[in-house]
C-alpha cells in the first residue's frame, strides 16, 4: 500500500514541529511529512544566500523524489528566537518564501503557514 508524503519547511523550534505535521496530515490526507528544519526557516529562504536556499531546494528534492512529495509547506512562527520580527514582517516572509520555492518549477503544491502563540496554524498563502 502506498503512503502518501508531504514536506514541511519549518523552525528548529520544538513547539512547532507537531501541530504543523498534524494540520499538513489532517489538510492534505497525508501519512507522513518530511520535516526539513532550519532556525528561521522563513527568514533563511526569504532573505538568505543562495548557498542556503539551494541546500533547502535539495533537500526538498530528496523528499520529492524519494516519497513522491506533492506538497511543501513554508512554517513562520510566534517568538522565534531566529527571526525575532514583527508578526507582520513573518507573514511578508513567509508570502516571500512561497515564491522562492515556486520559482524551483517542481511539481508540487505550496502552501505557507504562521503558527500563532496559542500553536494554531493558520494558512497566510
């Protein structure tokens, strides 16, 4: 029986890690989710150096490629100690984010997320 895969993008942040891989399982009917973690995650593809963005990029493709990925999520949070900004400025990352991952042309969903300070995840784009 085939498991279906999806990827997240997320903070190293332990808060977060499960109630993002349970809204990707419960909103895409997914099995399992990748999780591929960097400290400000949002802040690293939105403003980083190529360098890191591309070490992301191959690393989504290990997902896609080994599990048959079809959707990545992009994971901004409350209190981040690595992207210590304004909610406001998170969502301009996260939005920021979204484009840098579609400009890779893979086949895949895109979806970017905000997890508020009560660990709700709420879909910004």
């Amino acid at each position: 029986m085939n498991k279906k895969f999806g990827t997240v993008l997320n903070c190293i942040d332990g808060r977060v890690q499960i109630p993002v891989i349970n809204w990707m399982k419960e909103n895409f009917a997914l099995d399992y989710v990748d999780s591929i973690t960097e400290p400000g995650v949002d802040k690293v593809l939105s403003q980083g150096e190529f360098a890191d963005i591309d070490n992301l990029r191959e690393k989504v493709m290990i997902s896609i490629n080994a599990h048959n990925s079809n959707v990545v999520g992009i994971v901004g949070h409350f209190n981040c100690a690595a992207n210590p900004v304004s909610d406001l400025r998170h969502f301009y990352d996260i939005v920021k984010s979204t484009y840098v991952i579609k400009s890779w042309n893979l086949p895949i969903k895109v979806v970017g997320l905000w997890v508020d300070e009560y660990f709700y995840v709420h879909v910004i784009m």
